[in-house]
C-alpha cells in the first residue's frame, strides 16, 4: 500500500502524522510527505519519501488576509470571527496553489490512500482528483472547521482546479477520519462522522531521558510543567512580517510572566518551557525550572499537573497520562478546547492572566476532587484504546474496500 499524507501548520500538525507513518512503514507500506520545509525535521530518521513544498503558516495566513478583497464590489467585508478564521484556513486561495503543486508528486507516487493532517484540506482535493480514499489525522482545527460554512469555499477551489462541486459537506470526511480521543470525550465543536479513536503514543522519540536535573527532582511536591506550545514561536514570526496576531491574543512574554510568577508562589517542582521566549520583569523562584524546550510528553509521565495554552496535541498528551489540565487559551481551536476541559472535568481555565490567576487555578485543580476524578475517568479511557498499529487495519481495510 502507498500513502501520500499532507501536512501543513506547526511541528504538532506533523508530530500527529509521524506515528501513523511509522507503524505504516513498520508493516510494510510506503509512505511519502508533503510537509512544509520548516518541519521536515521531524521526520528525521522516518524513511519517508519527503517533499518541501506545503505553504508554512506565514502563508496561509496572507492568503487568509487576501480574502478580505475576494467579494463582490459593495459587499460588505467579511467579519474575521474565529469560526470563519478557521473556514478560511481550510478553504482560502493557498488550497489552489498547493494542489498545483502537490499533485504532480503524487500522481508520480501513486498512492493509494491521502492521509491528510486534519487542518490540511488539499488532500482532499488531491484523493477527488486521483480517484483515491482520503482520511484526516488528528487535529485541533478538525474540531473547529465547521464543514457546512466550508463547502461553498471548497467548492470555489474544486472549480478553480478542475473538479466537480460536491453537495456534501462531510465530503472531506467521506472516507472516516481517525482521533486519539475516546469518543465520549470527543472535542468536536460541530457533529463531524465519529472518528476511528486510537491510543495517543506516549512518546514519539523512545530513546530519549529526562534531563539529570530534572530526573533528580525529589517526590515530596507536586510537579507542575508549563508550556506556551509549538505555534506561538510561529505566531510572532507572522507579527514580525507585518501580519497581526490574532485578535486577543497576549504576547508570550506576558503569559510567561504570569505563569513563572504564579509557579513561584506555588509549593511545587515547576518546570517551563519557553520556546525561547524571555522570562523577564518576574523573580523566578528558587523551585522552577525554566527551559527554552524540554520533552514533554515524558515529563507528563511524572508530572501532577500541566499549565497548557490548550493546543488539542497539549491536551491529548495531558488525557494520555492522565494529568488534569490550567488552560491559558491564545487563538485558534485553543479557546474551544478550554471550554471542553472544563466541561469535562479534565482541568480549568485561568480567568486572570496574572501570577495570582495562575497560582489560584492552580491551587483549585491540585486540590479539585471531581477534577481528579475525571482526568482519571478519561486517562482510563484513553488506555482503552486500540494502540497506533489498529489505525494501519483501517487504512489497509479503507483502501480494499474502495
């Protein structure tokens, strides 16, 4: 069997391909990747046949912008909420552009099946043209992109390329879509087909070890491990290039400030990652870590509690080892998401973005009963579900029956 995947977006776009692509090499598949060149890395040591060519976030997010100019003379312009942010993602001008450049490299590969991150919407144009199934991996923006306002803009594309418009708006999930959720804690914010629901990998580099100092921590305090996430590096380059932030979000630094200041008034071991960002006009305390990257997902095997932005990769790797969750939300899926931890139990979101807002939040999730109990409930769950190696049978068994 070949597959082609698609990604686009951040390192945890194609941190949610690579574990699919290897248990798919491991049983024998090929498999190539249409990634941005900014991520191949992650691929490193994965013999996946590799192209550079998707559009990095920079550039989606001009051809987002652009849209403002793409209506009718006097229509009024389009109001940039985050719903019809992330419709726009899925559907705007770069969709074109990638097919065209994407297709010649799988027509050449012939696959079988687009496996496609579930924010990257091309592969579903490229699997129409080729006559091929296509399936979406986990992804935060699948949760958010509502289908039935994406189907005329796809549609737009499908024309602008060559391909017949489609009545569907579940189209781009007409061959199933997989998730590492288990489907009563599903984050879906619109009634997308119900996904094929695997284990999220506890770690996707198993030679790795915790850093000695952090090893040594002693066991008599909570650990808590802070992270801004993968995208926010990226968010700041757009800013630099003359592209706003989203609308509300805080720069990292503020956040960072008032998560240290908050860590430090805490009676715990803390660990934060800053992505590189300064830690500045904030007295970092004596017990707190801070790192400009550290392995997350093999600290939160140890850790008690996880201050996130909500990223749905954050969240996953949180419910994977059953770490309940204080949620910072920034743009993106990340604020539904906060509400969903919430909802279910799994953790809280911090009202007050300041040091006392995060210690108090803090403070309540450590000593939240009905919070403890659902993040067990749900890390339970989560060890429910079939490992990685099952998503393979359902490609495989996708593939035959097509």
């Amino acid at each position: 069997m070949r597959i082609f995947c698609t990604i686009t977006g951040t390192q945890g776009h194609a941190n949610e391909v690579l574990p699919i692509a290897r248990a798919l090499l491991l049983a024998g598949h090929e498999v190539a990747v249409a990634v941005p060149e900014a991520l191949t890395g992650v691929f490193d040591g994965t013999p996946v046949r590799l192209h550079p060519v998707m559009p990095s976030i920079p550039e989606v997010m001009q051809s987002i912008f652009s849209m403002r100019f793409e209506r009718e003379p006097g229509a009024p312009e389009p109001v940039l909420d985050n719903r019809m942010e992330m419709i726009l993602w899925g559907g705007g001008p770069h969709i074109t552009g990638t097919f065209h450049t994407v297709l010649p490299l799988a027509r050449e590969f012939r696959p079988d099946l687009i496996l496609r991150d579930g924010g990257e919407v091309t592969g579903v144009l490229i699997a129409e043209a080729l006559g091929v199934p296509h399936v979406s991996c986990p992804s935060g923006p699948t949760n958010v992109i509502d289908p039935q306002g994406l189907l005329p803009l796809l549609n737009k594309r499908r024309a602008e390329v060559g391909l017949p418009a489609q009545d569907d708006p579940w189209s781009m999930y007409r061959h199933g879509r997989v998730d590492c959720m288990p489907g009563a804690y599903s984050f879906a914010r619109y009634p997308v087909p119900e996904a094929f629901a695997y284990r999220q990998p506890a770690a996707l580099n198993e030679a790795e070890g915790l850093p000695p100092e952090l090893a040594a921590l002693s066991g008599d305090r909570p650990l808590v491990v802070a992270s801004v996430g993968s995208s926010l590096p990226t968010v700041m380059a757009m800013q630099q290039m003359g592209i706003d932030p989203p609308e509300g979000m805080m720069h990292p630094s503020e956040t960072l400030r008032a998560i240290v200041g908050g860590l430090s008034a805490l009676d715990c071991h803390a660990v934060v990652s800053t992505a590189g960002f300064p830690v500045e006009g904030v007295e970092i305390g004596p017990h707190v870590h801070v790192m400009d990257w550290i392995p997350q997902m093999l600290l939160l095997q140890c850790a008690q509690l996880f201050i996130t932005h909500a990223g749905y990769n954050s969240v996953r790797e949180s419910v994977r080892q059953g770490v309940p969750m204080v949620s910072l939300p920034q743009f993106g899926d990340m604020h539904h998401n906060a509400v969903r931890i919430e909802e279910r139990d799994l953790g809280r979101t911090v009202t007050e973005v300041t040091a006392e807002g995060v210690a108090t939040a803090c403070k309540q999730v450590l000593n939240d009963d009905r919070i403890t109990a659902g993040i067990r409930a749900a890390h339970r769950q989560m060890l429910g579900l079939p490992g990685v190696e099952a998503v393979v049978g359902l490609l495989e068994r996708t593939v035959a029956a097509h």
